[in-house]
C-alpha cells in the first residue's frame, strides 16, 4: 500500500521526567480497584454506549489500567498503547476508525483481541498539570462521538483528576 507505514510507539512527552515523577507522587499504581474510578468508568461505558471503558495511566514501560470494564488485562505495553498518544496533548484524542489510521492500523490491538477501532482518551492530569494518562472509552467498530458526548467524557475526566489528586492526603489536596 502507498504511503504505508507500520505502526509507530508514541514519542515521549516534553515533561516526561517531570510527568513521571507526578505519575509517582500520586502512589496510585498498583494498587487494587476502587468504587470511586470503577463507579466512573462504568457510568462512561453506559452513557457512551462503550462495551470497554478505562482509566489508564502511563508509567515508563507500560499503560496500567486503575480500572476497567470490557477489557480483561491488567496492563498492556506503553509502545501499543494509545493512551500514550492521548497524553501528548491538552484535549480528548479520538481516533474514529483505527484500522484507516496509519498510527494503528497494525496495532496488536487492532489486528487481535480486542479489536479496537475506535478511541476516545480524555487525558488525566496529576495536580501539578502533567498528563499522567486518560479516561478512556473504546469500540470494535468505528464510530464518531458528538459535541455531547465528547462534553460527557470530559466531565468524567474531571472526576477521575479529582479523585487523582485526593489518592495521597499527604500532599496537602
């Protein structure tokens, strides 16, 4: 195919160091589920009409899931993660259809299980602004959101960055 090319990891953000060291604070990794972040994903996957929802954070070498529905693995690497890409900027990333964009078109979670096609990651900050990683919601066929729809996930976003910040009352938040 002209103009193909395979599928590419995410460059690493500006901040990295910074945003890992953020990630760190937050002593969020790890750990098991909470109804607070589960209770969330579960009311995206519902109101987007998702058969998976996440919430997804990105450390060095992989994206860890805090919680999850639809998708049964814990944790996948960060070079196939599209979270990872949702992180390089401020507002929610969607890929429409993921099997026509060159970015994840080969994508090992594209091409097998879960078959993703489409994506929507709203990016998740920890209190300082760095983008530790997303509230994510995800389909096996391709599809678009809506102004509210959109509005919807970033709202949830929101949430999840406050129960984020109230994850170490050490930190003063």
């Amino acid at each position: 195919m002209l103009g193909w090319r395979p599928m590419q990891a995410a460059p690493l953000p500006a901040d990295e160091d910074a945003r890992l060291r953020a990630l760190q604070a937050l002593m969020v990794l790890d750990t098991p589920p909470e109804e607070r972040f589960d209770r969330v994903v579960r009311f995206a996957a519902e109101q987007l009409d998702m058969p998976m929802a996440l919430v997804s954070l990105i450390d060095g070498e992989r994206q860890w899931f805090k919680s999850r529905v639809g998708l049964d693995v814990p944790e996948t690497g960060r070079d196939i993660a599209f979270c990872a890409h949702a992180i390089l900027q401020p507002e929610t990333f969607v890929v429409e259809d993921a099997l026509q964009d060159g970015r994840f078109a080969d994508n090992p979670l594209v091409t097998g299980a879960p078959h993703i096609r489409f994506y929507a990651g709203a990016p998740l900050s920890a209190p300082g602004g760095e983008r530790v990683g997303t509230l994510c919601v995800l389909d096996s066929k391709p599809r678009a959101l809506g102004t509210v729809e959109l509005a919807v996930l970033e709202a949830l976003r929101t949430l999840v960055d406050e129960a984020l910040a109230n994850e170490n009352p050490e930190d003063g938040a």
